[in-house]
C-alpha cells in the first residue's frame, strides 16, 4: 500500500508541475530545458551531437533567453546565453583550442577576425593547459551581460571573462555559421532535428 501511495505522489508531482524536471537526452547526455544563469533564465534551444567522419566527438546544448530558429535570431538573442559541451571520446584539449580558432576564421571577415585574435589566443591557452578532456567532461561558453564571454571546464572558471561583446557570437558562430563544424549540429542547435 505504501508502494502504491509512493508512486500515485509522483505522478501527482509530475502532472501538477509539468516541465520543472524536463529534460533532453542526446547519446546519455542529459540537458536540462530550463536552467538559471546568474539569474537569468534560459531555455534549451536544441541540443545535438559533433561527429567526426563517423565517431561522435560530444554533444552540445545552446541555450538562450527566448527560442531562435536562425543564425541570426540565436546571435541576436538578447541576454545571457550559453553553449554546453559534454565531450563523447577522449579530446586532446590544445587541438581543440586550435579548431576553435579556426572554427571562428572560417565563419568571420578577416578583419573581425584579426580584432580577436588576441581573445582567441588566450582561449586556446586555457584549453592547451588542461590537457585533455574525458569522455563525460563537460564545458560551457557563457555571455554574460556586464560581465563577458566565461569559459567553464568541468565545473572551474578558466581564467577571466573575454570582455569584447563580439567574442561569445564569433565562437557560437563555430557552430552555427556559413561553415559550421558540423552541418547536422547547427540543425539541432536551432532547434531543426532531433
């Protein structure tokens, strides 16, 4: 009877509170739908996986204050923002830093670009100084308006906020730019596929 009592409450707490534990799961990887970013509530926009020729190399979740559907909406999109990565394989972490920087080049004007570079170059810096990343790791890019771009691995800051307001879009532009890093992913991210 106590069983039965259990489990007739959980389904009372879930019909009267749809949504407050929603969630996306892509690969094992769990992404919230809502989450607070310093006070600022965001929405999981979509979330999908990076492949490599065949392998998956990690998931991503994009997150913004309202739902955009293109390039443009998402950069647009007022307020906090945030980009989660929660790595699939093992990743040498200076590589990684280096394809960001070459991830932003192929979707930017060289001379938006060369304004970066400063920027860029102490990002592939904190990643080259982690070393490398484990399947299950996760990261976040985070806009924080007053504050700047934050790079957050495995839970530690990395460093302080990138203050320039174009660097947090030059790096989601890796994603969802004219030459994104994965055409699928920049599907999912705004919410297109599965």
């Amino acid at each position: 009877m106590k069983m039965l009592k259990a489990w007739l409450l959980a389904i009372a707490v879930a019909l009267l509170a749809p949504g407050v534990f929603a969630q996306t799961t892509v690969n094992g990887v769990k992404y919230e739908d809502n989450i607070d970013l310093r006070g600022a509530k965001l929405h999981l926009n979509g979330a999908g996986t990076r492949y490599k020729a065949v392998f998956k190399v990690y998931t991503a979740g994009l997150y913004l204050t309202k739902k955009a559907n293109t390039t443009e909406e998402a950069l647009g999109a007022p307020g906090a923002k945030r980009i989660s990565i929660t790595t699939l394989r093992e990743i040498d972490s200076g590589e990684l830093g280096k394809l960001f920087t070459r991830g932003v080049e192929d979707n930017m004007e060289k001379g938006a670009f060369s304004k970066l570079i400063p920027g860029l170059v102490r990002m592939s810096q904190l990643f080259t100084d982690i070393k490398k990343l484990n399947a299950g790791d996760t990261f976040t890019i985070d806009w924080i308006p007053g504050a700047g771009t934050i790079v957050t691995v495995k839970g530690v800051q990395q460093g302080d906020a990138f203050k320039e307001p174009e660097f947090f879009n030059a790096l989601l532009r890796i994603w969802l730019g004219p030459s994104p890093a994965d055409w699928k992913l920049k599907e999912a991210l705004l919410g297109h596929a599965a």
